[in-house]
C-alpha cells in the first residue's frame, strides 16, 4: 500500500505534463486518466491476496477468477457496448471495476477459510529474518517492475507514435492472442509448492522428469489453444468492425510470444525457488529493456504489428536464457524430441486447414460466422488429436504420482 502511495503521488505530479499531454489523442486520455489509479489498486491488491492463496496451496483460485470470470465479464462488456446498450464511459468504469472481482473474491475466500487476516504480523517472529527477506524482496520487487513493464509499455508506446485508436485494437487484439498463456499460468501455480518440495530434499532426479513432462504437456496444450484462434482469425475478425483487421498479425505474434514459453516449462519457477532466483530478475530486466529499444525500431515501421513482433523476439531471448540457465546448473535435458513432432503436426495441421473453405450455409452473418469456426475446429482437432494418440505423444503427459514419491 505504500507503493501504491508513492505511485499516486508520482502520477499526479508528472502525469498530465509528461505523459498524457504529448500523446496524440491526449483530452480524451486526460479525461478518463482518474482511472488508472483505481485500476493500479485493483492490480495490487490481487497480487498481494493472490501471493496468499499460493501460499496455502489454492493457487488456481487467482487463476480461475483473473484468467476465466474476469474475460468472461469484459466479453460481455465489449458486447453491451458494440449493441449500444451502454456508452463509452460505462463501459470505461465497469472495466475498471471488472478489475476488482478477482482480489474481492479470493480474499472473501481465505477470509473464511482462515488463511488471511487483516491483524498486523509480530515481529519477534520475523526479526531475525529481516535481512534476507529484505533482500530476496528487493528482486520480488525488481522483478515485478520488470514485468509490469514487459506486458504494460507496449500499449503506452503505441498510444504515443499512433495514438488510442491503434492502442484500442491492439488491445482486443492482445486479448485473443493471450489466451494460449492461461494453461502456462495455472500449471506454474500449481507446481510451486511441488518444486520447492523438490529442491528442498535435493531431488533432482524426479525434478527432471516433471520439468520434462510439464514441457511436453504445456506445448500440447498451447497448441490446442493455438489451432482453433489461428485457423478461424478471419472469421473472428469479421464480426467486428474494419479497422480490427489490422489486428490479425498482432494475434499471430503474441500468441506465439506466448507458445514459445511454454517451450520452458516449469523452467521459471525452478529457477525462482533456487539459489539463482535473482537471474530471473536481471533477465526480466533485459526483457523490459528490450521491448522499449524494439518497440523503438519497429512501431513506426509496422504499427502495432511491430509492437507485437518485438514481444515476440524479447520473449524468444527471455525463454533462450532461461534455458540456458536450467542446461547449464541443473543439467537438465532441455531440447525434448516430442516436440518436435507436435510442432510439426501442429503446423501441417494449420497449413492444411486453410484450404477449408468458408461455407454460406445461411444468410446471416453471425451464425454463418459460428457454424464456420465450428466446422473448422472439429475437423482440425479430430486430426490433431488422433495424430497425437497415434503418436503416443498424449501418454507422455500424465503425470503419475510415481514421479513424486512423498
């Protein structure tokens, strides 16, 4: 909360002057600015109940409401808007207090759980670790920045070189595209108290074998994610206004942005609960740095299209290091060989596909639109899983209990 203070003060003194008034677009910025405060406590105030639920092993519940209900609710917002059942401003504020939900709602549930509470820690109990825990919160800190950076300054650099109208569509653009890192996101909650189990006992042995099962398992299913969006992104760009066109590439890039880490795993947070967790946040650092320099070089060549292509090579590097890191002070196997075949099928499947054509079944366009992607998914996905099975491929995924035996 003291953060957030400081922050509150930081914006209001140095906001209107050197960041909303040299952006194109900048009265209807400085107009509706009052919610990016809001917005920033909402985010706060979820990652510090969302740390909690980690910690007492219900790490899925900041997932389920962050990753599902609150996409479930900005839908339904963009479709109240689009049919004009609310205005611009509504929908501005409800957005805002859409934001609000996930921290309201896994706090409500430790609450009566009994896993938080709002009386003030003793510190004879944590006195002696004040030094290290200072230390290690530092980097926490460090690389929170760094990430917030990494997913927030490429929409800040596009409203300043384009302006909100190429932010507005790179944004429900993003959106499609971030969908392939839901699985990614809940695995790596779920795996922490495994891992750090793991590293405590110093089992490596089995640590390798999950590390290399959840590579295989987050590919597969970032490629089922992947598959339906990419196949049937004309369809869905076509039920919405012309200008989202442009917005096709911005999906390609970042969902593969996405892909490509789930080439690491578990890597990130084996990493982050070792000895070497402060490399994660020298990479983050780069990472953030990069995407500033890129961003730099390629929104003015390509629009926002260049602004998702410099996700994509910071992220690729990110993901490189990483590797690099588990290869070389874990020993672990890093290049996986079913990879490659669910790679290869994947590609062939979406090459294939394209030549479906789109079918006139009725004279209306939206159900036209959804008997077509339905068409499109059944047929791809039949493939895809059936080349998978015959693969042997999908039993390479179960993770059995034999792999941690407590």
């Amino acid at each position: 909360m003291l953060g957030f203070a400081v922050l509150s003060i930081i914006f209001y003194l140095i906001a209107d002057k050197w960041l909303i008034e040299r952006m194109p677009d900048s009265e209807i910025l400085r107009e509706y600015s009052i919610l990016i405060l809001p917005l920033t406590f909402f985010t706060l105030s979820f990652l510090i109940v969302d740390t909690f639920a980690s910690s007492t092993l219900k790490a899925t519940l900041g997932s389920f409401y962050k990753e599902l209900v609150m996409r479930i609710v900005i839908t339904a917002l963009i479709a109240l808007f689009y049919f004009e059942l609310i205005d611009f401003e509504k929908f501005l504020w409800l957005y805002v207090l859409n934001f609000a939900i996930p921290a309201m709602a896994v706090y409500i549930h430790l609450y009566y759980k009994g896993d938080i509470s709002l009386k003030l820690p003793s510190l004879k109990i944590y006195r002696p670790h004040m030094k290290s825990m200072a230390s290690i919160g530092l980097f926490f800190i460090l690389n929170g920045l760094s990430n917030s950076i990494a997913i927030y300054i490429d929409k800040l650099m596009i409203t300043y070189y384009i302006g909100l109208r190429g932010t507005g569509v790179y944004s429900i653009a993003n959106f499609i595209g971030t969908i392939v890192r839901i699985p990614r996101l809940a695995m790596g909650k779920i795996s922490t108290p495994i891992i750090a189990q793991a590293i405590k006992d110093e089992d490596y042995g089995s640590l390798q074998k999950f590390f290399r099962l959840s590579v295989i398992s987050q590919v597969l299913v970032g490629f089922l994610i992947f598959i339906p969006i990419w196949i049937n992104i004309d369809i869905f760009l076509s039920l919405l206004p012309p200008s989202y066109a442009e917005g096709k590439w911005v999906v390609f890039f970042i969902s593969l942005s996405f892909l490509v880490t789930c080439f690491l795993g578990i890597g990130t947070q084996i990493i982050q609960l070792s000895s070497y967790y402060k490399l994660i946040t020298y990479f983050n650092l780069i990472m953030g740095l990069a995407i500033v320099l890129l961003n730099i070089v390629f929104i003015p060549l390509w629009g926002i299209v260049g602004a998702a292509f410099a996700t994509l090579i910071s992220k690729s590097v990110l993901v490189i290091l990483f590797l690099y890191v588990i290869r070389k002070n874990f020993k672990f196997v890093i290049f996986i060989k079913e990879n490659y075949s669910i790679v290869l099928i994947s590609t062939l499947i979406i090459v294939g596909t394209s030549f479906i054509p789109v079918f006139q079944i009725l004279n209306h366009n939206i159900i036209n639109s959804i008997a077509n992607i339905l068409i499109r998914t059944i047929v791809a996905l039949s493939i895809w899983a059936y080349s998978m099975k015959l693969l042997g491929i999908f039993n390479q995924t179960e993770l059995k209990t034999s792999i941690f035996k407590r």
